[in-house]
C-alpha cells in the first residue's frame, strides 16, 4: 500500500510549468477561438460543456456530504451521560459599578 511523505513528481507543479502549459494551450488554439467552441457545444446542449461554463461563469456549488453510520457505536460512560444546561448570561450579569 502506498505511505504518505516525500515522493518524486508529488505536489503542485512549479508556476514556470504552469505557465509553459498555457503558453502551449495558446499556441494551439487562442482563448477567444476556445471560448467560442466551448459556447457552441453548450448551445448544441452538451453536458459536460454546460456545466464546466456555468462552472465557470457563475462558481462550483459547495458539495454536499452527507456523514451517517448504520452501526451501533459504543459510547464511553461519561458521554452517555452528558448533559447541556442553557444559562442565559442576564440571571448572571454582575454590573461593574455595583461592586465598589
């Protein structure tokens, strides 16, 4: 199984690739060539095209998840027994010039 720690080609690649990769991307096809394609596939109803512009356009939604168990969990004594009692701060309020 793999560990974690220190590996080769691991992290986040330096800004100086990052930026050779764009600079290749242009080259290929420019930004406004590459919006108008991307436009047209969500015009023709493409999935994936319509979410990556909404994406884009309007921010990725949060994700949701949902955290449940189906197994019985044993719960140490003083958990079982835990109590919350609401104090409400006023019956407790002392006020500074009273206590001179």
């Amino acid at each position: 199984m793999a560990r974690g720690g220190k590996r080769e080609g691991a992290g986040r690649k330096p800004k100086a690739e990052e930026l050779k990769l764009i600079e290749v991307m242009d080259s290929i096809l420019e930004d406004q060539r590459a919006l108008e394609e991307l436009a047209e596939l969500v015009k023709r109803g493409n999935f994936s095209a319509i979410k990556l512009w909404l994406e884009y356009r309007y921010g990725k939604p949060k994700d949701h998840i949902e955290q449940s168990t189906r197994e019985e969990i044993e719960l140490p004594p003083w958990v079982r027994t835990l109590q919350i009692e609401y104090v409400d701060p006023k019956d407790h309020y002392v006020d500074p010039k009273d206590q001179s």
